[in-house]
C-alpha cells in the first residue's frame, strides 16, 4: 500500500463531496439564511449528521478494521461469519435505536437543542424536521460498516465516494424545492433519508465480492463479538470527539439567536481540510498498520506512523495558516449571498478564526487515535476524550453568559489541543510511538513552508480586496483564484526545501 496515493485518492472523492456539500451550503445559505428556518434544519440535519461523521468517517473502522482484518489473515470464512455477526448485531441496535427516538423525538430534541424550548413555532418545526432525517442514522450507519469492509481490503475509492450521493440529492432537491417554493426545508429534511438509502445500496453493489449479508436475528454473543463492542463505544467516543464537541456547542449556541447557523457554517469550512489531514489518513493508515502491528514489524510500524504523521502537518498547517488570515474574506466570498446578511459573514468568520486555531490538533487527534486503535487499544483515547469533552463543557457553560456563542469555538480549540498532546504523551510513554529523523526535519520545512504561503495569501488577499468585498457579485472566483495560487506557492516551496519529496508519492509501505 502506497499511503499518499491512498489518501489521494480517498481524499479527491472525499474533496469532491465536499466541494458538493459546499454548493449545497450555499444555496441554502441564499434560500434559508441564518434565520429560525435555518436553526431549525441545522438542528434537525447536525444530529444524524454528526453521527454519520461519528460512525462513517473513521470511527466505526477503528473498531472493526483491527478485528476483521485479524479474522481475515486466518481465513476468509472466519472473517465473513464475524462480519455477518457483527452486521446482525449493529441492525438491530440501530432498528431500536431509531423507533425509540421517534417515539421520545421532541424529548430528544429538547436535550440537543434546549434553547428552542422558549420558542413553540421553532422547536415544533425542529421536531418534524427531526422525525424525517433520523432514519438516516441507521441506512449510514449500515453503509459504515460496508465501507469498512471495503477498506479492510484496500478499497478506499468507493467508501469515500459514497457521501457525495447526500450532497447530489440535497443540491436537485434545493434547486427543485425553491421552483416549487412550496415548504423546502421538508424537502431537504426527506432528501436527506433519501441519500441514505440510496448510499446503503450503493455500497453494497460493491461490497459483495467481500461479503454477502445473512440476515439473522439468532446470533451469539462469542468472545470475538463482546471484544468488538467493547471496543466499538469507545472508539465513536474517542476517534469522533471534535465531533461531538461541536455537537455540545450547538446544544449551548442554540441559546442565543443565529448562532447555531454561524457555527454550521463555519463547521463546514475547516471540515474540508480535516477530512483529507486527518479522517483520510487515519482510514488509509489503519489496516495496513493493523496487520504491521500483528506481524510485529517495528520497521515498519514507524515508518508508516511517522509518514502519516507528516503528511498530516503537511495538509493542516497550512490550511490553519490561510483560514486565519482570511477567514471573514472566505466566509463572504462562499456564503454571503442572498438571505446571508453582513452580521452572518462577521460572526461566522470569528467562529471560523478560532477554529482555525485546533485545525492541526483535530488531524492530531485522528492519527494519534488510529496508533491507539491499531493496538487493539480504543479505552486510552476515550478516557482522553471524555477528559476533553468535559473541559469543553466546562469552558463554553462558564464563558456563555459573558462572551456568547464564539465561546464555543474557543473551548472546542483548548479541549483538542489538550486532547492531542495527552494522546502523544501516552503513546511516548508506552513506547508506541517514535519519531524518526525524516519527519523532524521535514516538520519544519513544512512550518517555514507554511509560513511564506501565509504571507503570500495575505498579499493576495490585499491585491483582490475590491474583488472580495460583501456586495461583489463574483467574489467568488476571485477566492478560488487566490487559493489555488497560493496552494501552487506552497508546493513549489515543499518541493524547493524538500519538505516533501516526488519519490514520497512512489514509496509503499
């Protein structure tokens, strides 16, 4: 396996969802706004979506890539009857998951957004909302489990295309929505368990040269299955911990008005880099360290950890560097538009500013992780989670009253750093982990790198100023001209100083 061609190619289907979900973003950004409307889908859309994130990107994998991947090198029909066990078992979980929260939905709601409470007209709607995207959890929940099928073999191009079916579906039904203006967010609200269904059967047209489904409701709980769900709670818990400090922040932003938009909005912002610097990495990374670990392979073990380690520097640093510089300017010029109001794009942009700050710790805490889950090891890095969670939480309630909503990016920065140094003190202090002399070298090349591109985005920025004003109709394209110069610069200079290298790309580990 060759970790950057990998992560490029998990990472340019995964670009390309994202790129979708951006002009997704958009038009409900000119169609909804940050108005009551647009909290309320973001509510009813941030729950199953969150846990999409928690369970489709990485997390169900950390628990179950190690294990299947153990059965496998066994044989394929131990690996297939684990597989089927573990497919039974995660139906009906989430078949009771899901009718339980229907019938208890607007408790639930009012746990996730309690502010809503004071407002009948918009916690009702919420609830609707609520009612018609929760199936979703379970059809990409399935669909997880297909993908980490699929990448226990290698086969990374279908699982991280699959999210791009959301989007798409999101985008027609946007578009024909507002032609027939005619309750829209409903509409979004059924696209969305639409997507799931059909990123469901998606998967499984491709999963079936691995594995076939057996549907069975009779199954043991054998060690191997008590071993997996041991290790399955953590892992969400600890691998989808950014995320569910998000999802603490909008239970506590949905307090103050708007709010709750400003930091979707901003969310999906920085969520683009992280999902190639960190939930890539971490997904490539983990089966083939995996099977590194139980063959004992030292060399190898941190030869492949310190690569993806730089690799993930190499792509978080200097996104951190240009959302700091520009994120107001990069808000206005991808959503200030239409029902997106002057006071939208500063307050998103602030939320964006200090999010930019835990870019580098949120890869971190994906790559640290997936050290933890490859040795079979998911309760360190959720005792460390639940450490970071609580200091969230402790850190936005206190500020609240005072500072308002950017609190919530401020805590969620502090929790995550916190969060990645523990990780990386107690994988030093187990002695598994070791930095090699390749990627301290290239770490600051990439940090002076970084540091020139910032200075280069910045002048750019200056140049076009006129051209990325609120009011400018095609700010836009002035913002990808600027972003993708800089990112040229930037890998011109990589190259120059050799902080990274073109035999990289070559090299299989």
């Amino acid at each position: 396996m060759n970790i950057i061609k990998s992560t490029g190619t998990f990472g340019f289907y995964t670009l390309i969802s994202r790129i979708l979900g951006y002009l997704r973003d958009i038009l409900i950004a000119i169609f909804l706004g940050t108005g009551p409307l647009a909290d309320a889908f973001f509510v009813a859309f941030r729950i199953p979506n969150t846990f999409r994130r928690l369970f489709a990107e990485g997390t169900f994998n950390a628990a179950f890539v190690p294990s299947y991947t153990s059965q496998l090198v066994k044989s394929k029909s131990r690996s297939n009857k684990f597989a089927n066990e573990v497919f039974n078992l995660l139906f009906l979980s989430l078949l009771f998951v899901t009718l339980f929260v229907q019938l208890f939905m607007p408790a639930f709601v009012g746990l996730i957004a309690p502010g809503f409470v004071s407002d009948s007209g918009k916690m009702e709607v919420a609830i609707e909302l609520t009612r018609i995207t929760f199936p979703f959890l379970m059809f990409v929940s399935l669909a997880s489990f297909f993908s980490a099928i699929l990448n226990s073999h290698n086969k990374f191009a279908v699982a991280s295309a699959a999210p791009i079916i959301l989007n798409i579906i999101l985008i027609a039904v946007l578009i024909f929505g507002k032609i027939l203006n005619d309750k829209l967010i409903y509409y979004l609200a059924y696209g969305v368990s639409l997507s799931g269904i059909l990123q469901l059967f998606f998967l499984y047209f491709f999963v079936k040269k691995y594995y076939f489904v057996k549907l069975s409701f009779i199954f043991t709980f054998n060690q191997k299955i008590k071993i997996f769900f041991k290790k399955l709670l953590p892992s969400i818990f600890s691998s989808g911990v950014t995320q569910i400090n998000i999802l603490v922040g909008t239970i506590i932003a949905s307090f103050q008005a708007s709010a709750v938009s400003y930091l979707y909005y901003a969310d999906r912002i920085y969520q683009i880099n992280l999902a190639i610097a960190g939930i890539a990495i971490g997904v490539v990374v983990l089966p083939q360290l995996s099977k590194y670990i139980q063959q004992k392979k030292k060399k190898n073990i941190i030869l492949i950890q310190n690569k993806a380690l730089e690799l993930s520097m190499f792509l978080s640093i200097p996104a951190a560097a240009a959302l700091l510089i520009g994120s107001e300017k990069i808000i206005s010029a991808l959503f200030g538009y239409g029902s997106f109001s002057e006071e939208g794009v500063y307050n998103s942009a602030k939320a964006l500013y200090f999010f930019a700050l835990g870019l580098p710790a949120f890869s971190l805490i994906k790559v640290f992780s997936t050290f933890f889950f490859a040795n079979h090891d998911t309760k360190t890095p959720f005792y460390v989670s639940l450490f970071s969670v609580l200091l969230n939480i402790l850190i936005s309630i206190y500020y609240f009253k005072s500072i308002g909503f950017i609190i919530v990016p401020i805590a969620t920065t502090i929790s995550s750093w916190f969060n990645a140094i523990i990780l990386f003190i107690f994988l030093n202090n187990r002695n598994l982990f070791k930095f090699n002399k390749t990627f301290l070298q290239g770490f600051f090349k990439i940090i002076f790198a970084s540091t020139l591109m910032a200075f280069f985005f910045r002048y750019l920025l200056i140049t076009f100023n006129n051209q990325l004003l609120h009011q400018y109709y095609f700010k836009f394209f002035y913002l990808i001209l600027c972003v993708l110069l800089s990112l040229i610069f930037y890998l011109f200079v990589s190259f120059l100083i050799k902080a990274f290298k073109y035999q990289d790309i070559k090299i299989k580990y």
